[in-house]
C-alpha cells in the first residue's frame, strides 16, 4: 500500500464521514500548493514514525515528536487514516478548545469571548478583567448639563471607520448583536469628512481634500504650499533598495525621504500625533502604513502607485467582500455613504451589548480581578489571580502584554518576554473635552491637528489636536450645543496631574487657536489616560514573526495574543484580531494570533 508525505491537513465538519469529505477534497487541484479551501491548513506532516493500517483511528500524543514538530497540532486531536484509491488520506480531526481563558475584558477580549462562545458552545470560556468595569478604553458618559439638556462624553474612542476588514468585522458583529437601530453614522459628504486642519505656525490651515481642492488650498495656505514640489519630489525620487525583507523605517524617514522637510514635519507629525499620539520619528511605516511602503516597492512612487492602484491587497479586498457579503441588506444601506459612525449613546454601547450577549452557562466573567501569575503544566494552564482564583484552561488568549501576565515557563520562554515587542512605549494623553452653548467658531469639521513644527509660543501646552465633537457627531446630543475635545501629551509628556490645571490648559489652547469666546465652558471633563496607545517601534512587523514562532515552539499554539499590545490600534483592528484568533482556532486547533503577519511585505 502506498503512502504519501500530504502537503494538506483537512478538517472535517462534524456533519460528515471523513471518507466523504476527502472525496470532496481530493477533487480538487492541490499539487502546487496553491489550493485555496477555508477548511485547509498548509504544513507537511511526517508519517515515518507511525504505523498506520487503513481505516485506523489513532490518538496523538506528546511521544510522536516528529508529528508535532512537522505541524504544530494539539496533543487531543484524532487521525483517521483512510484507504482511498490507492493512497492513504491522513485526516485530523478537531476537538475544541476544552476551556479558554481570556486576559483582559477591553474590546479584543470582549470580541474573542464572543466568537468563541458562538463557535465553542461546549467550551468554558473566562473572562478575567483587572478593573471594575469591561471596555478597557472605550468610556462612554453622558452628563447633565441642567437647562442646555445633556450631552455625551467620549474619553477614549468617540468614531468606528467601516472602511476595510477591521471595519466590515465591525459591522457584523453590529449586525450579529442587532445593534443597527441604535447606529448614528456621518456621511462621506460632510464637514466633518471633508473639513480637516492642522494648527501652524500660528494659523489654521485647511487641507485639501480631494486633488482638485490643491489649487485653492495652496493660495490660502502658506503652509501648504509644499505640497506641489513634495509630489514632484515623490514622482522623481527612487525607491529604497531593500537589502532584507525586515527593512523597515520610521513614518518620519518614509516622509522626509520622499516628499520633503516640510511635509514631514507640518503635516506626517500632525496626523501621527491624532493617530498614535506619537512622535513620526519612533512609528514603524510599514506596520502603522503598509499601504504607502507597498506603494513605493511596486510602483517605484507613492502617488503613481496611487494613481495605478498597485497597492490593493487582493485577499484582502477578497476577505472584505466576503464578510460584507453576510450583513444584512438594512445594515449594508445605512452604511452606503457612512464616513464614520459612532452610537446613541456612545461607543460603550458596543461593549454593553458583547457582555449582554455573553451571558450564558458557558461564560465566566471576572471583573476587579487582576492576574497575579500564569502557571503551566503539561497541556494545561492556571490563572492565579490576586482574589485568590485559580482557573484551568487549555488555552490562552491575552489581551494584555504577556510580561504582566507573570508566565511561569523555562529560562528560553523567560527571556522571550523581555523582547521589546513586549515593551512598547506608551505615551500617556490627557482628554478634556468642553461643553458650550451653541457657539459659532471660525470653522466647522472634523477638527485640527498640531504638528511638531508648531513653535511653542503658538503650543504653550503641547496640546496634539482639537475635535470639534459637536460637527462630528451631533446626533448625540439632544440640544443644540458646542463640544471640543482637546487632546494633551503625548510625545509632549504630562505635564502636571492637577485636574484644574489640565483643564484650563484645555480652555487656553482653543482660545488661543480657535476662538478668544471659549473662555467658560458650561462643564468639562478631564481624563488622564495613563499608558494608552503603544508606538509600534521600526521593525515591529519583524518582531511579531519571530514571536509567532516563539509562541508555537513555546506553547504550540495554545497561547495566543490580541488586540492594541501588538497588532494594531484602531478599535476594527481589536476586533479583527479577535476574530482572527477564533477563527484560526476553530480551523486549526491552534493560534498566535500573528498568522496573518507572517506573508505580510
């Protein structure tokens, strides 16, 4: 009887005999290596240390060491061989995951503990979160502000993009929790999508939002009248010459490098400072934008790139088609022109409504319980927490950088951990937002941004940006009423920690920059968010594939990572790790969370 080295290791459902599903399968052309099947996961397998007789189930185990150092595959897993045609099919056949415990109940670990419970009915799944409410940075409030009615207050997320895969997961999950009714979305026509500004030197300056608007733009603007000579710049400048697929450089170098001093410093630091609230100079371009080093590889410019539209992903496109293929048609519609969108009454509506549709027999949540260690052994891990709980699992899922989880492994592992993919920096923002009677300002959309350029005597207070909430997203608010958010920090530092002072800090910058009649806010709020947004450093992308690798050779596959920590900020990539993991679970058995990386360019 002949053997075969397979290349494929099917899963097969549950609702079919496995000779039947590999009947199905062997249809397909597989020999190059290229077949595409969402039930199929690419790694050889090595069948020399076992016996195998037809129509045999086997159970593997720790001792079959060339099976598991081929394929990374749970101890638990069962291998039915069938005679079919001549050939032996070896078939793996998934369990779920017994129990999982998830760290951390912010929106990556509200989102896995939902998927898995959908997917894993059977599984214990626990929830562990170290403060006393679940959300993580997302805090939505809504205060009272007497006889001017209420007004919504957002201290972390305030607007969801749908755009992309992060954002149609975002919207199914909206669409799966029947959250469609309570959605407030801004369309792609207005002020607050087409009106954006940066603060320099002492003035603000409209930037431009479509090509045609470049003109206009550069007769107002002395600031951004850069701009031609920049694309010039970019159209003429060779690319980088990459000596290894880790190349990597800061956003600050990418910008400098290909369109000049002036847009690197007025106008790449002001929208690094709104996204990351970090410094240009320590951001990873192509892991916070691989879009524009891929533009730049393939067609040799970023605008022409652009202009070519060389830089789409084709499974990503693919991927993003697929999960907005199953929203419902209401959904998809109220969607259609959306620029952003946000909810009723906040972004925390999301998070009440994941711990709503999490209670079941199943699901265990532990809130004001901090991890104290993580202790392994064999298959089996156990969260030790600071109340005194010890909860077994066979997987882990961290939404928390895996140093404080306080893993308890051999000295490799140890070391592993003292990395600085664990140790990113994370600058700490101030959030004030001011609320106003309707006040007419100088201009309506979505905000400013100050860059680094910006002399300190026009930025006394090293104040990052201003959102104009109330052009963003007025819908929230029943009354008529102007709301700024000023955002304080960052690669600036915290000044003080006095409430007062953050606050008149706050009052001083948008009556310096905006309006000298935004003395006296009716109320305000002051959050000081400690430790908030990671800068993922140059060579971050390098370093998630050498820690998917870690983690396999350490944990093979039962320890996964999410969320903001390590593969992206914005609230759809919580979710798309999230999602990610999950499913990768389900299909394989085993997960980093960091498989999508490893073929990243």
């Amino acid at each position: 009887m002949q053997f075969i080295l397979i290349s494929f290791v099917f899963r097969v459902p549950p609702s079919k005999q496995a000779a039947e599903y590999i009947h199905e399968s062997s249809q397909r052309d597989c020999s190059g290596g290229g077949c595409d099947h969402k039930s199929m996961v690419t790694g050889s397998v090595a069948l020399s240390s076992l016996e195998i007789s037809s129509q045999s189930t086997y159970k593997l185990d720790g001792s079959v060491s060339v099976l598991q150092s081929s394929f990374p595959l749970p101890s638990s897993v069962t291998l039915k061989c069938i005679d079919w045609a001549g050939y032996i099919f070896i078939v793996v056949v998934m369990p779920p995951p017994k129990s999982i415990s998830i760290i951390g109940a912010g929106i990556s670990g509200l989102t896995a503990a939902y998927h898995a419970t959908r997917l894993f009915p059977g599984t214990a799944i626990h929830l562990f979160e170290q403060s006393d409410r679940l959300g993580g940075w997302i805090d939505s409030q809504r205060i009272d502000l007497g006889s001017h009615g209420s007004a919504l207050v957002e201290s972390g997320p305030r607007t969801l993009r749908p755009s992309g895969v992060g954002g149609a997961l975002l919207l199914d999950l909206i669409d799966k929790l029947h959250l469609e009714k309570e959605l407030l979305t801004s369309s792609k026509t207005s002020s607050a999508a087409r009106n954006r500004y940066i603060y320099h030197p002492d003035n603000l300056n409209r930037l431009p939002s479509s090509l045609l608007a470049i003109p206009g733009a550069l007769l107002r603007h002395k600031t951004l009248r850069s701009i031609p000579r920049a694309i010039w710049n970019d159209l003429t400048t060779p690319p980088q010459q990459q000596q290894h697929d880790e190349h990597d450089e800061s956003v600050d170098s990418f910008f400098r490098r290909r369109f000049g001093d002036r847009i690197a410093d007025d106008i790449a630091s002001a929208v690094i400072h709104g996204i990351y609230a970090a410094d240009s100079r320590q951001l990873s371009l192509r892991f916070a934008f691989p879009l524009l080093h891929k533009l730049e590889q393939r067609a040799g410019s970023v605008v022409r790139g652009a202009f070519r539209g060389v830089g789409v992903d084709a499974r990503e496109k693919a991927l993003e088609e697929d999960i907005r293929s199953a929203i419902s048609p209401s959904l998809t519609h109220a969607m259609q022109n959306a620029s952003i969108f946000a909810f009723k009454e906040g972004i925390a509506q999301l998070v009440t409504w994941l711990e709503g549709a999490l209670q079941h027999s199943n699901v265990a949540i532990h809130t004001s319980t901090a991890v104290d260690r993580i202790s392994r052994h064999k298959d089996a891990y156990t969260v030790h927490t600071q109340t005194g709980l010890a909860v077994e699992s066979t997987h882990l899922i961290s939404s928390v950088p895996l140093p404080a989880l306080g893993m308890q492994g051999n000295v490799s592992e140890s070391e592993s951990y003292s990395d600085s993919v664990h140790h990113l920096h994370r600058p700490d923002v101030t959030v004030v937002t001011l609320v106003y009677p309707r006040t007419p300002l100088p201009i309506n959309g979505f905000g400013y941004l100050i860059p680094r350029s910006t002399p300190a005597a026009s930025n006394p207070h090293g104040a990052l940006g201003v959102v104009i909430d109330s052009d963003a997203m007025p819908q929230q608010d029943p009354a008529p009423l102007t709301k700024l958010t000023v955002m304080l920090g960052g690669p600036h530092g915290l000044r003080t920690e006095d409430t007062a002072q953050l606050r008149q800090m706050a009052v001083d910058t948008v009556t310096r920059q905006l309006s000298a009649h935004l003395h006296s806010p009716i109320a305000s709020t002051v959050c000081v968010q400690r430790a908030c947004i990671p800068t993922y450093p140059p060579g971050h992308l390098s370093a998630l594939q050498s820690l998917h690798h870690s983690l396999l050779s350490h944990h093979h596959g039962r320890l996964a990572v999410i969320g903001s920590p390590y593969t992206g900020i914005a609230v759809g990539d919580c979710v798309r790790s999230a999602w990610e993991v999950v499913q990768t679970l389900n299909s394989t058995g085993t997960a980093t969370g960091l498989e999508r990386f490893q073929n990243a360019v």
